[in-house]
C-alpha cells in the first residue's frame, strides 16, 4: 500500500445500497465501500469506489423499482426473495461477477446483509471468489464490521489471510475500522498478526499509529495467549 503523506484524514463514507424508491441522480456517482481510507499519515489505504454505472445503476428520470435492478444490487438491498426469483429464472447469476469482479455473495457481505449471504452460500455460492483488485467477501465484511458474516464466511473455508492488490488482510482491515468483534473472531480463527501491508505495517502497529486502543488490547492478550507458556519454569 502506498504512503500518502501530508494528505488530510479523508471522511469514512458508509458504502449504502441504491434505495429501490429512491431516484438515481449524478449527485452520488462515486459511493465509496469503507476498504481503506487515507489517514494523516497516508498509514493505510484503499478506498474502492463504485460509480452508479459500474453498479448498473443508470441514470434515469424514473424510480428504480426492484424489478429493474440486478441480483447484485438486489443482494445489496437484501431482498433474498427477489435474489431467490433471478436465481429460479438463471442459476449461472450465483456466481456473476460484475465489472469489478463483485459477485451478489460479495455486495451482500459489503453491504451485511447476513440473510442474503446465507441464503446464497446454502445455495452453493462460492465465498473464496477474488474480485479484480483481489476483494473477497472476506474482506468486504471485516471492513465493514460485520461480525456475524465474518464468522458465517469462516466456516465455509475462506482463507482468512487473504490479501488485496496493496497487501490489505481481513484482520488489517477489521484493525483499520475498529471493528473489535471482527479483530477477535479473525484472531480466534488464526489469523496471521504477522502479515503487513505494503506500506509495512502490521496489525499492532496500525492499532498503535490509529490510536486504536481497544485493539491494541485485544491484540496485545491475543499475543500474551499464543506464547503463554504450557508448564511452569522449575
């Protein structure tokens, strides 16, 4: 990941679904997914950003209906009904990628949509999927703090130290965000503390330069717990 110094702390923008009542308008062209922001100190970032059109999201004078929208965003809103129809009428949409490389299980891990992303993984959908810039549903959800997903993608098998296009991990991410439940379900699971970014940092040291304290704390036991020692010294 590159160092931006000198840049100022961006704002962390939620990464929102299209509100299927809502009027598409060139005014949110750009909505960002909370992967990396750029921080004082250009510690860490990755900002993935998605234009309306890449969504599939085209600009028109109408309501979007649901009807109107794709699996991919439907999965976004969490309409496991809607999802349910598309798959019944084609089943190759299961494993659809976008532009990007998202899948629907990807936009609805992004997005915590817990009930969509159950549904598709009962459904045979495949969670290790790497999108272009090597997002996985991993990934997306860690940033986003959704633990219960997290958790739900781990059992299925995914490779829990899987890395982006400038080194980011799920734990790093979930560090990046704060998201403490996320860090102790990652860590629970063995994820890698040793793994650092392309700017060079680890989890720890991105806690401390974040001022994270609570992760700090929890990373900190985390280490105490791996090399606590099994007998006591004679």
């Amino acid at each position: 990941m590159e160092a931006r110094g000198g840049e100022e702390l961006a704002d962390v923008r939620n990464f929102q679904a299209v509100n299927a009542n809502a009027y598409i308008s060139e005014s949110r062209d750009e909505i960002s997914i909370d992967n990396m922001d750029v921080d004082e100190d250009g510690l860490f970032k990755h900002s993935t950003t998605l234009t309306n059109k890449q969504r599939g999201n085209e600009v028109t004078v109408r309501p979007a209906t649901l009807d109107s929208l794709s699996i991919h965003q439907l999965a976004a809103q969490g309409e496991v009904s809607q999802v349910a129809a598309h798959l019944s009428k084609d089943s190759s949409l299961l494993s659809k990628q976008d532009e990007r490389g998202f899948t629907p299980l990807m936009w609805a891990a992004a997005f915590g949509e817990k009930a969509v992303v159950d549904f598709l993984l009962e459904k045979g959908a495949d969670p290790k999927t790497i999108a272009r810039e090597r997002e996985s549903a991993l990934t997306l959800a860690s940033s986003g703090g959704y633990v219960d997903i997290v958790e739900s993608l781990l059992k299925h098998g995914v490779d829990i130290n899987t890395y982006d296009w400038n080194g980011g991990t799920p734990l790093l991410y979930a560090v990046r965000g704060n998201h403490i439940k996320c860090v102790e379900a990652l860590l629970a699971k063995g994820a890698d503390m040793t793994i650092e970014s392309d700017s060079g940092y680890s989890p720890m040291a991105l806690a401390v330069a974040l001022g994270h304290k609570k992760i700090q704390k929890v990373l900190e036991d985390h280490i105490l717990k791996l090399y606590k020692p099994t007998t006591t010294p004679t």
